[in-house]
C-alpha cells in the first residue's frame, strides 16, 4: 500500500476534532440492532486481515472514519474471533476444558494488540470505497 501525500498530522487533527463531537455522529436508539452497511462490513474484514486484536485507540479512529460506535466495533472484533474459533474447532468435534487448561491455552495463544496508523486506515477505507461501488 502507499501512503498518501498528505501529512499524517493533518489526518490526526481532523480525527481530533471529531473526536471531540464523536458521540453525537452515531445512531443512539436503543433496543433495535442497527446493521452494518457493506463498505462498514468490508473496512473491517480488512482490518481483521491486518489484525485480530486491535488497539484501543484503532477503534476510535475506525469508528469515526466509518460512523459506527466503538463498542459496537469492539462487539463485531470478539464475534468474529469466536466464530473463526468455532469454525477451526470443527463441528464434530466435543470438548471439555477445564479453567486451567482455558488459562494455558490463552498464554500459548499468539494475543499481540496492534495500533494501526491513521493513514492506513484512511487507505483501506478509501480502498473499500473502491471495491463496494
């Protein structure tokens, strides 16, 4: 990927100033699951690709560059580990874990939070575009 020409710090200004009016962007009814448009759906399967364990503050910025709430991007991240954790499991297959085996298991596991960049981000949201229209 390339990184635009425009500075990043201009990227992290902007991001900066929505941040400071976030919550009034995002649909705030309660009770009805919203779902998730095909490009919001799209830009994160491709930061799932780059990473299963984002950063906190990835969330923030991809929430505001794609008009969803950071806790429903949280949600969407642990769905979707769980449901490739199942589908690698297999469907035949029983198990039985005990608490110690579950806490071996979680320190074996590969578990690295990763921030990624706001160019990146700004780039795979742009690429997105591209791909959903």
């Amino acid at each position: 990927m390339m990184i635009p020409k425009e500075a990043p710090k201009e990227w992290e200004a902007a991001l900066g100033l929505l941040k400071l009016n976030r919550y009034k962007r995002y649909d705030t009814r309660y009770g009805r699951q919203i779902r998730k448009t095909r490009l919001q759906t799209h830009v994160l399967n491709l930061v799932f690709e780059i990473t299963k364990f984002p950063s906190t503050s990835t969330i923030v910025d991809l929430a505001l560059l794609i008009n969803i709430h950071p806790k429903s991007i949280q949600k969407w991240f642990q769905n979707t580990r769980q449901t490739l954790k199942k589908k690698n499991k297999g469907e035949d297959y029983e198990y039985e874990i005990t608490r110690n085996e579950i806490r071996c298991e979680i320190k074996n596991d590969d578990i690295s939070i990763v921030d990624i960049s706001i160019p990146t981000l700004v780039l795979l949201v742009e690429n997105a575009k591209k791909q959903c229209s």
